[in-house]
C-alpha cells in the first residue's frame, strides 16, 4: 500500500494580507516543482477587504479612499468569488496543494465545505452548504467564507471561519455578493469567544480526513 500524501499545517499568527499572498505565491512554485510538500497556512489577517474576480465596484458600500482613512485597505485579487472581509478573531486558511492526482476544482470545493462543517461540528454548531452558493451557512447566517484559484494542479487561496469575528466590519460591503443573508460567527452562535487554537486542532484533523492526507506540523523553510 502506497504511503499517504504528507501535508504541513502551519500556524503564522498574525500576517498583512499581501505578504501572506506572497508567500503563497512562492509556495505554489516550490509545490509545483516537488521541491516541498502540500502546506495548510493557518493565520489570522489584520482588518482587509478583497475583491475576488467577480467583484463589482458595488459591492464595496464605502469609497475606498473612506476605507483606507478607517485603516482597512482593499486589495486585488485572483482568487474567486467576490467582496470579502478578513480580520481578527477570524482563522484565515491557505492550503497550497497539488490536486493533479487528486480531483478537480468543483470537487475540492466540495471538500473544503465538508471539512468546515466537520469542524464546526466538533465544536457544537450545525452547518451546512447550499446549492448554488459556495461557502458554508448555519441557521444564524454565513459562518464561512470560500475563494480558490487552482494554477497548474495546485490550488492556493482558500477559505475564512469565523470564529470570533467582529461581524460590524462586514456593514461595508455586500459579502460574497449576497445582500439579503446575513454574517454570523462561532461566538455569535455560542454566546461566548471560543478557543482559536481548538478551532485549528480540529480543523486540522478534519481536513487530513476529508483529503485522506496525513497532516503534520511543521515550520516555514
């Protein structure tokens, strides 16, 4: 029997979107090349917006220029999807992975759902996701955020749980494009902040699972 597919899981703490986005980038190359091993990149991002590719100016409610002067600034990106928020109390996950053997984009979207409904599962909340809507939903609203890019096989961006999020800052935007849902997060739900670091044991496990990876921790190079 073939041994399983190793995958790093490494905490990063705190880290400026654009230098987290970076990183990515110089990861998907050396995963690309089989020069170091599928990574799962768990952080946490200070206060940003970011425009997916089908964003539309409308779904930023403020100028830009009025969000840069609040301290959060709006970024570009490649990902898909469209206007979210990232910020504190929000466990932001970047998995850099090679899916060449494994399936394809719809499939590991489909995954990524699963493994986040599993661990809100193990921490009391019950999830689900909805045709037609990526990201993954629970009766108080959306509780997770999803938005991949998949260049050459390997899949980077990813997904953003709220854990204990200060759901005021999504008043500035339409998130995801959808107007009339509303956001929620795991201490919203709870009715108290929950333990970050439990959230990312679990969703480590849940993730080795879904995937059928053997997950090990391990440090940046």
């Amino acid at each position: 029997m073939p041994s399983p597919t190793v995958c790093r899981a490494v905490w990063l703490g705190d880290m400026d979107y654009l230098e987290a986005r970076d990183l990515q980038l110089a990861l998907v190359e050396k995963v690309h090349l089989g020069q170091g091993p599928n990574t799962l990149l768990m952080l946490e991002h200070p206060h940003v917006y970011t425009k997916g590719r089908l964003s539309k100016e409308s779904d930023l409610l403020l100028p830009e220029e009025e969000l840069a002067a609040k301290g959060i600034p709006v970024h570009e990106t490649d990902r898909g999807g469209q206007v979210t928020y990232h910020g504190p109390g929000q466990l932001v996950v970047y998995p850099i992975v090679d899916l060449k053997d494994w399936g394809g984009p719809v499939k590991y979207l489909r995954a990524l759902e699963q493994v986040i409904i599993a661990t809100l599962a193990e921490m009391g909340i019950t999830a689900n996701c909805e045709s037609g809507n990526t990201g993954v939903w629970t009766d108080h609203g959306k509780i997770a955020a999803i938005g991949v890019k998949i260049s050459r096989g390997i899949a980077f961006h990813g997904f953003a749980i709220n854990v204990n999020t200060d759901l005021a800052y999504y008043q500035h935007i339409i998130p995801c494009g959808i107007a009339d849902r509303p956001v929620t997060s795991m201490a919203s739900i709870l009715g108290q902040p929950v333990d970050m670091e439990l959230v990312r044991y679990g969703l480590v496990y849940q993730f080795g699972r879904e995937f059928g990876w053997r997950m090990e921790g391990g440090v940046l190079a």
